[in-house]
C-alpha cells in the first residue's frame, strides 16, 4: 500500500458513558474506494465527524495527506482536501442550487489556490458540477423544489466544489429507490475514477459491494473487520453484528 | 448597479432630501428626519447580524448607548480639562476640544465594534434563544455601569449644550441631519457590499446551516465576529450624536428598550434578505411613529410596532421585500 492519504490511529470518543470510538485504526490509500458499514449505533457516523472535526476525538489521532489533523477545527480540514456530505442533506435553503456550490469555491478553493475565484470562473466551474450530477436544468432554483434524490446529488456537487482529495459519503442514498441508487453509486465511481478518494458510509449491502475495493466494519465503536468485501462479508463476527449470534 | 453609482444615486437622493427640508423652513421636520434616518442605521446594523446571519440581538439599545455615552465622555472631558490634565497639557487640548461630532461619531463607532467583537467571542458557541438573552444581559449591564459611572453624569444623566448654528447648515439639527444621512449612506453601502461579496454569502449559510456551512469550508466562528464587530460599529455611530439632538442624556432614554424593539421590528417589516428591507421598514415604521407621536400621543409608538410586527410574522413573514420578490415571482411565472 503507497503512502496512506488518511491515517486514523486509536481514535476514541465516548458521551457520557457511551463509547462511540473504542481505538479505531484505519489507513487510507491514495484513490481507493472503501465501504464503511456497521450497524446502527455502532459509530460510523462518529468515525465520520471526528476525520472531519465535526466532533473533537478524545484520545487517537488523525492525520491527512502526511498532516496532523488534531486541534484543526472542520473548514480548515476541507479546505486541506478532506470533504464530506451529510447523511441528512443539509442544503443551504436560502440559496439557489447554483450558489450552493459556489459556496464551497468562495471559501475552499480560493483559499487553496490563493486568489479570488472569479465569478466567471466560480459560474463555469458550479455548472460544470451541476451536469455532472444532471442538476443544471434545476441551477436557479431553491432546494426545496428537488426530489429526495436531487437533494443527495446537489449534497454530493457541494462536497465535490470543495475539490477535495478524500470524499466522505454519509449514507447519500438512504431511503432512494433501487435506480436511484444505482445512479448515486455510478456518479461515485465517476468521481473516484476522476481521482477522489471516497469512503462511503452506507446501510444498502447491494451499493456497498459493488463500490468498495475494500470493506471497513465497525461495531460498537471497535472495528471488526478490514479487507476485501468478499471476505470480509464472510467473516464470522460480521455475520453475527450483523444476524445476531 | 455598480458600488460607486450606488453610492452616487444615494447621495444625490439625499442632497434631494436634504433641500426640499429646507426649501418647507421647518426644523421641526428635520427633527423628524434625523429620528427616522437613525433607525435607518439602526435597522442596518442589526440587519447585519440578526438578519444576514441569523443571530438575534436583543442588546441593541445598549450598543446605541455605547456611541452615546462616549459622545458624553468626550464633551465632559472637554468641559473638564483643567480638572483632568496638567496645566501644560490642557493648552494644546484646549486646541482640540471639543472634538467635532463626526469625530465622536468614529469613536463611538470604534468602541461599540470592539464591544461588539468581546460579546462576539463571549457568545461565541451561544445560538437561538440563548444568544438573543446574552446580548440583552450584556445590554442591562452596561446600563448598570452607566448608572454607576458618574463622571458620565450616571443616574442622573448629563447635559451637553450644541451651538444653536454652524457654518454652512445654519441650525444645528440641519448639520446633525446630513451627518446622520452620511450615516445612512455609509450604513446602507456596507450592507449591499456584504450582500454581493464573499462574506454575505458566508453570513448567509451561517443563518441557513451552521455545520453544513463549516464543511464547505466557511470560517463560521471568524465571519460571526465580523459580524458581531460591523454590527454594534455601526449602532454606535447612530448613537453618537444622540447627545447632542436631544440636549440631555440619561441611562433611561439611551438604553430605552424601544430602540432594541425597533431595529428588530423594522427589517422584519421590510425584509431581513436584502439591505433594502431594513430601510424599508424603517422609514415606514419611523414615519408612522413620528405621525404617530404629534397626532396622538408618544405612548401609542410601541403599540403600532408591535401590532405591525404581529400582522406582518402572520401574513408576511419574509417581510415587504419578501412580499414583492413573491409578487414578481408569480409574475414571471404567469
């Protein structure tokens, strides 16, 4: 494995007496693909929020692109490259899809390249994502006149406007139908083909399986599992997390 | 439209303004005026925070109070060199005070924002209802210390004597009048510049989604503090020249609750959205005010905002801009 992008090392978290990160490990290889599944509460969602400082860890590490990621608070992560869309979409309601992109290219991009982005460049750039995820016909409307699976792709747009190196999906396609979760798992390997690492966090076993290169499983906020799908799906312990014993 | 044709169209409505006062010869309703053109800036500042970012002050009297009471500090430090300063100093002092009010204006303006940047990092991880108590807690107690403070006169409030003219304007209220429509035009560039720029796109995901808006990359935590600081900056300087249009000033008139109530009224009248909304609702709600208080009685202003305020959260949420963007909207689409 070349160089990790992302190196989590013993990350923990707990609420109150609730462990959420028991000593999670997980190293990222530059352009991989990787599914992250678990059952219900058992700390994906965590996982997700202390790589992006969402949610401070308390004790473990995270580092990013060889960069120690602790102490920096969540915009200065995405704007180091490591970007994320939420498992609910959160859009920005007041805005038109359009400049919910631009949002992202105002604060991440200009800040990576250094200059203003034009607003020229920032309207070329935004459409351009727009059709990637076939939202351009909707670009001046509000986010309140798409259906559930346009909310998820305009969520995913927004995360890619950040030009990020690593894309974390949180369950983009919870509650899409079977086509609709077929379209989001296509654009996700578009993306990665265009060089994005992505992990994708999902409960759908059919989209997981056939995205991941590489399955992570995390159960009550230890991880129980990394490897190929194939195998990992056999393992015992995930059976039992998964069926009961 | 252009920023600099902006600001020239501004200017020359108010030059407008400012000669059909004067060609009517009646001070009084220069009075008027600068009374509805204060709670132009007001409304603005507020706007600026509670309606960009979605952070509601109810501490605005107490920033208000702010630009005040350092007017008042400056014109009693001017009255009191000789006490306060080594007989060396007070002639060179004497050679700048009184400072001129656009003076005090800047200062006020300086010591309200850095009041505004400390109750920005105070309330920093504070939102909703919990902001909204902190900055009226901060207001009562700088009142508290106003009270106290009786080099500022404290309860018993302080008299400031403005010359009866001035060069150029003749009466004094005509000078503080086009001081406040320079107020007006500097307040309402400001924000029309925040709406079209980077930062009113930051303040507007702050208002829609705070951790949404730090994933895309947003500094939420810093553009608050601009905010925070622009915002009380700007009620300080409508409340710098209070002293000196109304002669006397006491903690109860400078920290009056009607002026947190009005600048929170007015741009949810017109509109929080677009600058144009606070002016909007300002020069409506100031004007009917006005009226109100010379045809009826003074006690009846609270009762007209509030009663306006229930009739527009009910039939017009989005305020009067809302209303026309809606109404155009329907139009285009018909």
């Amino acid at each position: 494995m070349s160089a990790p992008l992302l190196q989590v090392r013993q990350l923990g978290k707990r609420f109150g007496g609730f462990v959420a990160l028991d000593g999670v490990d997980i190293d990222v290889a530059p352009g991989e693909r990787i599914g992250l599944i678990g059952p219900n509460g058992s700390g994906k969602s965590t996982l997700v929020n202390c790589i992006c400082g969402t949610l401070r860890n308390e004790t473990g590490s995270v580092t990013f692109s060889g960069e120690k990621m602790d102490g920096l608070i969540a915009h200065e992560r995405t704007r180091r490259g490591l970007a994320r869309s939420f498992q609910l979409p959160r859009p920005f309601m007041s805005m038109t899809v359009a400049d919910n992109i631009r949002v992202p290219l105002l604060y991440t991009v200009a800040f990576r390249v250094g200059h203003h982005v034009s607003k020229a460049e920032a309207d070329d750039r935004c459409m351009e994502l727009l059709k990637l995820v076939a939202l351009d016909a909707k670009a001046a409307r509000n986010p309140r006149d798409l259906t559930q699976v346009e909310m998820r792709k305009l969520e995913l747009a927004r995360a890619m406007a950040a030009e990020p190196k690593l894309l974390i999906a949180d369950e983009s396609m919870a509650g899409l139908s079977h086509s609709e979760v077929e379209d989001i798992v296509a654009l996700l390997i578009r993306l990665n083909e265009s060089g994005i690492t992505i992990i994708m966090i999902e409960h759908i076993m059919r989209a997981v399986m056939s995205f991941s290169q590489r399955l992570v499983v995390l159960v009550s906020g230890k991880k129980i599992a990394d490897g190929k799908p194939d195998d990992v799906i056999k393992e015992r312990e995930v059976i039992g997390a998964y069926l009961g014993q | 439209m252009r920023t600099p044709v902006f600001i020239l169209l501004q200017i020359a409505v108010a030059t407008a303004l400012y000669f059909i006062l004067r060609a009517a010869d009646n001070d009084y309703l220069f009075f008027l005026g600068y009374t509805v053109l204060e709670f132009i800036v007001l409304a603005t500042a507020w706007n600026i925070l509670g309606g960009y970012c979605g952070y509601v002050n109810f501490g605005s009297a107490g920033f208000f109070a702010i630009g005040a009471y350092t007017s008042v500090f400056f014109y009693t430090v001017g009255q009191s060199l000789e006490d306060l300063f080594p007989e060396n100093l007070v002639g060179p002092l004497q050679s700048v005070f009184p400072l001129p009010v656009p003076v005090l204006v800047v200062i006020g303006g300086i010591v309200a924002g850095l009041v505004g940047l400390g109750t920005g990092y105070l309330t920093l991880r504070l939102r909703g209802v919990f902001f909204a108590i902190a900055t009226l807690a901060l207001s009562v107690v700088l009142q508290t210390f106003v009270l106290n403070w009786s080099f500022v006169g404290g309860s018993r409030g302080a008299y400031i004597i403005p010359p009866d003219k001035v060069p150029i304007f003749g009466p004094y209220i005509q000078y503080l009048f086009v001081l406040m429509l320079a107020l007006v035009i500097l307040s309402l560039t400001c924000a029309r510049l925040i709406e079209r720029s980077r930062l009113g796109y930051g303040f507007a995901t702050i208002r829609d989604d705070e951790l949404a808006a730090e994933a895309c990359g947003v500094p939420t935590l810093r553009l608050k503090l601009i905010a925070t600081t622009l915002s009380g900056a700007l009620m300080g300087m409508a409340g710098a020249p209070l002293p000196f249009y109304i002669g006397y000033v006491e903690p109860g008139s400078a920290f009056d609750l009607s002026y947190a109530v009005n600048s929170i009224a007015m741009p949810m009248i017109g509109g929080t959205t677009s600058w144009a909304g606070p002016m909007i609702g300002a020069v409506l709600l100031g004007t009917l005010q006005q009226i109100a208080t010379v045809t009826i009685s003074s006690a009846v202003n609270l009762l007209i905002v509030g009663l306006l305020l229930i009739g527009f959260v009910i039939v017009a949420p989005s305020g009067i801009i809302g209303l026309w963007q809606g109404w155009m909207r329907r139009r285009k689409e018909a």
